[in-house]
C-alpha cells in the first residue's frame, strides 16, 4: 500500500506544482478625485471558484485635503494558481471630487484583462473607472 500511495498522489502533486501563480498589480492615476483615508475603501480580485481577498487601499495623506490620500500605492493581488474564466476586480472606493467638492461611494467592478498563460497583469484605474452609480454622503 505505501509503494502505491506516491503513485497515486504524483499526478495531484504535479498538477499543483505545476500551476503559475497569478499576480495583479493595480495603479492609480487620479487626478479629479481624491480617495477618502476615513472611510473602508477597498479591492478584491474575484475569480470563479474562489474566495476573494479584499485588500485596503493605503498611501500618503493629501496634504490640501488631509482626510484623503494624496497619491495611492499600488496594490498587488496574488492567486497561487492562474484560474480559468474571468477576473473582476471589485471594491467600494469612497471619493471625493477635488473640482466640485462632493463625496461620493462608487462601486468599482472591472473586468481584468490578461494575456493566456500570463503570471503577470497590469490594471491601471483612472477617474474614468470612477464614473459609475454616485451614492452621496456629506463632505468635509
């Protein structure tokens, strides 16, 4: 029976360490809206058959409007397998409109676009991402 184990766990472990992982670095270049520190906002690689890991959005704080991050860090979302299907990168981002001063929620849902095979894929969000449903609440 133990002779016959390896064999049968060789195809599961090769499958395994046979996958490429998959990384998505998200930028930002913002230049109407600034991104409210206060408030959770936050991004998750949804693939099929997985459980997304939101991550939050971190940078300097503005130095005009200190409750807003001056300039965001890139974020990099990692899945220890490239899957199959598509990728959406999901996440509620509060923001405030630097010209006309409203605050806002927008609920970014963005198809990632990857090359076949790739281990790597870059995804840049601009204010035109930042267009969709305006949920307001009161700025400061």
């Amino acid at each position: 029976m133990r002779a016959l184990l390896p064999l049968l766990l060789a195809p599961l472990l090769a499958g395994v360490a046979g996958a490429a992982s998959l990384t998505v670095e998200v930028r930002f270049e913002l230049r109407s809206v600034l991104v409210n520190r206060e408030a959770p906002s936050t991004l998750a690689l949804h693939a099929p058959g997985r459980l997304p890991l939101p991550v939050k959005l971190r940078g300097p704080a503005s130095v005009t409007h200190p409750e807003s991050f001056g300039l965001l860090l890139p974020v990099r979302l990692t899945l220890p397998a490239a899957p199959g299907g598509e990728l959406r990168l999901r996440g509620p981002l509060f923001v405030c409109g630097v010209n006309e001063r409203l605050c806002r929620r927008v609920d970014l849902n963005l198809l990632v676009p990857r090359a076949a095979g790739a281990t790597f894929t870059r995804l840049t969000i601009t204010d035109a991402d930042l267009t969709g449903p305006r949920l307001l609440w009161p700025g400061r």
